[in-house]
C-alpha cells in the first residue's frame, strides 16, 4: 500500500552573519510509525531524533555550541525542551544565534528611573529609556566614561555585551528674597540654586527693626533671623521685619549748667514726629532749656543755664501709626565754690602757730584774724543728700548717728584741710579753731526760714551748700569734721535744741559721761561778736534733761 506523503516546505532566510539557521520541516505520515528529524546547521545538537511508533511521545532538547544559544524552533516554539506525540513523520530546524548582555545603571537611583536591561541578539537594537525624578534633568548615557547620547530615549545596535550608565543632574531653581521695610536689614540668600541645596538664609534686623520670620506667602517657614531653606522650586521668600517701638535714649552720666549734652535716641528709623518735653522733675512744671538744637542722628541736644533736677520726655509716633513714649530724670550738674569768711578769736587758742594753706587770713586786731576758705561742691550731690529720707518732725536715736557723715569725701577734704592749718596746735586748739568755724562762718536760720518745715535735718553737705543751718544741723556738721580728724564724739539731744559733744584731753567744764569717755559740749550756734568754748554751756540748758547720741 503506498502512503500518503505530505510536504511541507519552510524557507527560512538568513537575516545576519549571526549565521540564523535555514531548515525544513516535513510532516510524512506513514501508516505505522514516523521518523522525527531535526535540522541545527552545524550551530548545535538535538536530543531525541529518530523512527518511533505512532503515539509515541518524544522530547526534544536543543543545546547550542560554539558560543550560540538556541532561541526557537521552525514551527515557532521557544522552549529549548519540547515534547510532543509522534503522529508521523515529522521534521523541524532547531534555530541558533549568538545573544548578548546589555546591562543599564543608575548610579544615583534617586534622581531617575531607567529601563532596557536584558539580553539582545547580535544584531538586534536595544531600547533604553530614561524618566528623571522631579527636580532632575536627564544628562547623558555612558559608556566607559564617555557620552554616547544625550537623548532619554536611545537605541543602540547590539554586537557585544553592553554596560551603559544613566546620568542625571539636578534642576536649577531661582530664589528670589525681599523685604517689607526697605532698609530693614540685608537679607542674603538670592540667587540660582540646584534642587535641595541648603541655603543659609540671613536676615538679621538692623538697628531700630525686629526680625519676625521668613515667610511664602501667608505661610511662615521660620521665626528665626538665621535659618536654613532647602530648594524645592522656584520660590519668593519675603523677610518680615518689625518696627521697635521704643523711644528711649542716652544721656551723659554729668551733663553740666551751661553746657551743651545730647539726649540721643536708642533707635531713629521709621520716624514720623518725635517730640522733647523738658520739666521740672519735683514741681512738673515745663522748665524749657535756655538753647536747644536737634542733632542728625534725631538726638536733642539743650543747653540749661542754672543746675536743675529735669526731668526729659521723648514721644515717638512711627510710620506705621503706632506711639511710644519715654522719660527719665537726670541733674544738670555744677561745681560751686563756696567761700567762708570768720573771725578767729585769740582768746580761746593760746598757740596762735597756723600754717597757711587753704586756710587764709588777715590779721584785723591784736586779739584776732579773719580766715577764708574756698570749698567746693556740687548741685547734684546737693540734692542727693537733699532728697534722701530724713525725718522733718521728732528726734529718733538711730537717725542722729546717720547725720554725722564723717566718711564724705568734702567732709575728709574738710578734715585735712583743718589738720593741715593747725598741725601746730594741741588737740584741744585743733578742736576749738574747728568749732570756731562751724559757729562763726555758718549764719544761724531756722529750719522753717531754710527749708519750709518746722523741723528738718539736714546732712553736713547741705549745710555747707546752704551755708546757713539751725542747731542740730551745725551740731551734725563739727562732729563729722572732728570725727573725720579722728577725735570721738556724739550728739547731744536738748529740749528744743541740740549740740555736739567731744572727747578731747586737756578741755573743763560741762560735759557728759557715756561709754566711759567724757564728752565736753560743743555749742555750735554761734552770735554776732561772741563764740562759745569747748566746754562752755548756757545756763538755759544747765539744768535739761539731756540724751546722747553715740556716733560710731
């Protein structure tokens, strides 16, 4: 019996020098068993040919040789490994070529993705394609460190293993940096930035402005002057500045009578009035300066003729509406000399050996000379002690000791000065030539004609300054001398009257015992013409009661 006979033709065209295998497959069904023939073009072999019964199955394997690898079969079969029933004869080409690695990279694999990894044909084309991420820009594909495209998409022929990196590069984006108050500070930072670079933000305040933070828009990013921004994208970042409101100033620590002193503002920006308002500072009372003048620098610089407690009032209005207000107190200042003039009398001082000095003298009589002194003080320490708390009614132990201000420093020039003139006298004529002065060149008036209270304590200082003072305040200025000379004393406390009581060698008369040590009374209220002994005590006061003081 003849069998049928099937031909089945496959042309098959060599497409590259890769040499791709022509072969033919050939069914030829016999009506008992078939014959499985395979084609590999010398590019290979081929497991399992050969003549098998009908319905047997076979399993073919193709392995390429020579560096080919398989990659189908004729009837279009990818799978190396096959199996299948044998229906008849059957024919088929095993199809070989040589394949090739193309690797891509991404070194920085944040900045982009990349794809086309994977294995080509000798011959074929490889797609690559690479998606920067935002804030990225794609650079070039290279390889072995040299640029072969600068295009995201490339294709490239495929005749060996290929490494090809990808190369991306970060966006550039502009800052730009303003401010709400020209002139408020320099902030830096501006510019053309790369995507996520820091940028140190500086927006210190100049003098007269407070920083308040930077801000996009509406929204704050930081309430600090200095601060780090990371660049994201295009960005407008305003500097938010604030006007100080403060009016205050500087004044020199002595401005003097007669002298010009600038009152000179803490800051001078976004002015839109600035008043000066001079008063008195214990009556409130407008006291405008004799001459006045603005400096550039918004300063107000007065000029007073006479010393005064002036109390000075800046008020500001700004430019954006708001007020401020600021005052102090402070002493237009003077140095006085004051100059006394006494009669020394002979008759208590029986050495008359006084060394000329500061003390200066003419000889008037046989019996006496008249002395001057020059002392000097000065307005503001006058009222300082004018001001401090005293009391103006009744007498408290405690405070007649606080009066004696022996550690002054025109009480200890006071001091030395009268050491100096009667360094050749007793300690007995010291004592006396001190209270000679005291009682002769300070003039007697009542508190009430002074100072306007019925009583009222004033400190050595001030009865200097006045030159003029009532009992207790003579009586507080000889003890602080002649403490200050080193002698010991105290305060005597009469009804309506006080005096000062010295422990001195050599004295008589009345006197008091306290701390076992006598004191001698002092009367430091002198008269016209008459000056009273160390010792010596009116007979009105012979009999009071008396208290002491103790001064340490």
């Amino acid at each position: 019996m003849v069998s049928a006979k099937v031909v089945v033709a496959v042309l098959v065209v060599l497409l590259s020098a890769s040499a791709i295998v022509v072969a033919e497959r050939e069914l030829i069904f016999g009506p008992g068993e078939g014959t499985v023939t395979v084609d590999t073009q010398g590019y290979g072999y081929v497991s399992g040919a050969g003549t098998y019964k009908r319905g047997t199955e076979v399993t073919l394997n193709a392995v390429g040789t020579g560096g080919q690898t398989f990659y189908k079969w004729s009837d279009g079969e990818t799978t190396s490994v096959r199996t299948f029933t044998v229906q008849g004869d059957t024919k088929l080409t095993a199809f070989f070529a040589k394949f090739y690695k193309v690797s891509v990279s991404n070194p920085e694999p944040d900045r982009g993705r990349i794809a086309g990894s994977g294995s080509y044909k000798d011959g074929d084309s490889a797609t690559l394609t690479a998606t920067p991420n935002y804030g990225y820009l794609f650079s070039a594909w290279t390889e072995n460190g040299s640029v072969i495209s600068t295009t995201s998409m490339m294709k490239t022929a495929v005749g060996s293993d290929r490494n090809i990196s990808a190369v991306f590069e970060k966006m550039k984006f502009s800052l730009s940096i303003s401010s709400n108050y020209f002139g408020a500070g320099t902030p830096a930072g501006a510019g053309s930035h790369y995507y996520l670079d820091r940028i140190h933000l500086d927006g210190s305040p100049k003098r007269g402005y407070a920083f308040e933070g930077w801000y996009d828009g509406v929204s704050m990013l930081s309430g600090e002057a200095n601060f780090i921004y990371t660049v994201v994208g295009n960005k407008a970042i305003t500097a938010r500045y604030g006007i100080i409101h403060d009016a205050s100033f500087t004044l020199p620590n002595r401005p003097m009578a007669g002298s010009e002193f600038s009152c000179t503002p803490l800051y001078n920006v976004e002015i839109a009035s600035r008043q000066w308002v001079t008063q008195d500072a214990n009556l409130g009372a407008q006291l405008p300066p004799a001459y006045s003048r603005q400096g550039y620098d918004g300063s107000y610089i007065p000029l007073f003729s006479n010393p005064a407690k002036v109390r000075i009032t800046c008020n500001v209005e700004y430019t954006d509406g708001q007020r401020a207000e600021y005052s102090t107190v402070t002493i237009v200042d003077k140095t006085y000399t004051k100059n006394f003039t006494w009669d020394y009398t002979y008759g208590y001082v029986q050495n008359h050996n006084l060394l000329w000095g500061l003390i200066k003298w003419t000889t008037n009589e046989t019996a006496k000379k008249t002395m001057t002194m020059d002392c000097s003080v000065t307005f503001s320490e006058y009222t300082r002690y004018r001001e401090a708390l005293k009391p103006v009614n009744g007498w408290r132990r405690g405070d007649m000791a606080s009066f004696v201000t022996y550690g002054d420093p025109m009480i200890v020039s006071l001091a030395s000065t009268f050491s100096s003139v009667t360094a050749n006298l007793t300690s007995l004529e010291r004592a006396q030539f001190v209270l000679n002065f005291v009682s002769c060149a300070i003039t007697y008036v009542t508190d009430q004609e002074s100072t306007g209270y019925v009583e009222y304590f004033k400190y050595p200082y001030e009865t200097i300054y006045d030159k003029v003072g009532d009992c207790e305040d003579t009586a507080f200025l000889y003890a602080a001398i002649m403490r200050a000379m080193g002698y010991s004393v105290v305060v005597f406390g009469l009804p309506g009257h006080a005096m000062a009581g010295v422990s001195v060698p050599g004295a008589n008369g009345y006197s008091m015992d306290y701390g076992g040590q006598r004191y001698y009374f002092c009367e430091t209220t002198g008269e016209p013409g008459y000056m009273w002994g160390i010792g010596q005590l009116s007979s009105s006061y012979r009999k009071a009661v008396v208290t002491t003081y103790p001064v340490p």
